[in-house]
C-alpha cells in the first residue's frame, strides 16, 4: 500500500491547520491532509501497480499459449496430415480448456498454422519453451500433457509421436516415471514391465531406434538417416536456405544421437 501522499499531504495539513488556527487543527489538519493524499497520489499508484502486475500475468499467459499451439501443432503435424480430430481437439482447447474469446482464437490458429508450416523441427519449439517456462515446474508438466492429449486426440499413438513426445520429455529434464504416469492418463498400459528410464532414450527416439537394438542395427538406420538428411545432399538438391538450415540442424541431432549410443555401448 502506497504510504507516500498520505505522509506528505497529512504534514502540509498539520501546518495549514494549525497556521488557520482550527481546534484541534493538528489532527483534523492531518486526517484531511491524508484522505487528500490518498486519492490523489497514493490511490492511483496503487491502481497502476495493479494494473501491470495483471497485464504482466496476461503476458505469461499469452507466452504459455504460444508455445502450446505451436508444439501441438508440430506434433500434430509429425504423422502426415493434420486429422479432423486433431482439428476438433484444438478447437476444444480454445473454447473450453482456455476460454479464449473470438479475437484470441484468431491469433491461435494464426499460430498454430505457423508452426504446422514451418521447416523449424519440433525440438527448435520444445527448447524455446523450456527457455522461458523450465523453472516453473507446474507449467513444464502441463505442457507435457497437453501433448499427450493432443497425441491421443485421433485414438491412437503414432511411432513419429511418440518419438516426439520422448524428445520433448528429455528437453523438459521429465524422467521416465513421470513419463508413464502421464502417458498411462490417455493410452493403457502393457502388462509387460516397463523398461526403466535411461538419459539415451531421446537419442534411441531420434534414430528410431530401440535400446535392445544390436549395434549394427542401429548403425544401420543412423547411416539411413545421415544420408537422408545430409546438408550438401540437400544443397544438391537445391534446397532452400531455409531447407537447409533445417537439414543441418536435423543432420547435426542424427550425428549426435548416435555417437551418445556408441559411447555407452563401450
């Protein structure tokens, strides 16, 4: 509470008070002075501070939002076309999960088409989430299964999503307990044990590859991949900056991926 203009205009109503003097003007002086202070100086401070704590709340808000039509988006995108239900269950988000009015779901399909288009791979959105929200734990799990639900969202889970899903579980440091726990919300789980979470299990994902996989398998579809993905096959090609810049990104993980595995094979 802003103290300021009461403490100041009190004391000029101490002095006006008693120079005019009123009975008891020291303390009628003061309280006018206050009440005075108050309304004109205080009160619209407080208001002020309010109102950009309450805009500053609607920034996060509308940084959260981006960030979970874009991821859902790309992952929505990661097994070929975009599907009615998929469609349908961003349409629930809007209305009924975030209450967004008219001009709100404008801007979030805006972006949502954005990402879908976009040759950014699903980890460039996954790491810039994790920027701004990585210390706020809660929001870090509510993106988790915000996705879930969007991978559900068609009934089933498609291997490409799952892979996406692994990568965004290892960019947001979820180990593989909370992992199942929220896959377990949206997909039954397999009577067969689960296999316990290891800091490789993005890297397998990336190579779609599985951790009882032989070297030479795995060798295999690293070498796949490499060459699918090669920059200056690309550049061969004819690809765009842009294509390009992707295909190194998405060369660079591949490489990455598999030097992790064959360094812990050792």
């Amino acid at each position: 509470m802003e103290l300021k203009g009461k403490i100041i205009c009190g004391l000029i109503g101490i002095f006006l008070f008693d120079l005019a003097g009123v009975p008891f003007g020291g303390l009628i002086g003061f309280i006018v002075g206050s009440l005075v202070g108050h309304f004109l100086f205080d009160k619209p401070k407080e208001i002020s501070a309010a109102d950009a704590e309450f805009k500053a709340y609607q920034r996060k808000q509308g940084e959260f939002l981006y960030h979970v039509f874009s991821l859902c988006a790309k992952l929505a995108k990661s097994d070929g076309a975009v599907n009615r239900q998929e469609i349908a269950h961003m349409e629930f988000l809007m209305r009924n999960q975030f209450r967004m009015n008219d001009r709100g779901r404008t801007q979030a399909i805006k972006i949502w088409k954005q990402a879908k288009d976009s040759m950014d791979p699903f980890d460039h959105y996954a790491r810039a989430f994790y920027r701004d929200f990585g210390k706020e734990r809660h929001h870090v799990m509510n993106m988790m299964d915000l996705l879930f639900a969007m991978a559900a969202a068609d009934g089933g889970l498609h291997p490409r999503e799952e892979m996406l899903l692994l990568r965004a579980a290892g960019i947001f440091h979820i180990g593989r307990l909370q992992y199942e726990r929220l896959k377990s919300r949206y997909y039954q789980s397999k009577s067969a044990p689960q296999q316990r979470w290891t800091p490789l299990d993005p890297h397998y994902a990336i190579l779609g590859a599985q951790p009882s996989d032989s070297i030479e398998a795995i060798k295999k579809k690293y070498r796949s991949l490499a060459v699918k993905w090669h920059p200056d096959k690309m550049a061969a090609n004819g690809a765009s900056a842009e294509a390009l810049r992707h295909a190194k990104e998405k060369f660079q993980q591949i490489t990455e991926a598999y030097e992790r595995i064959v360094e812990a094979r050792k």
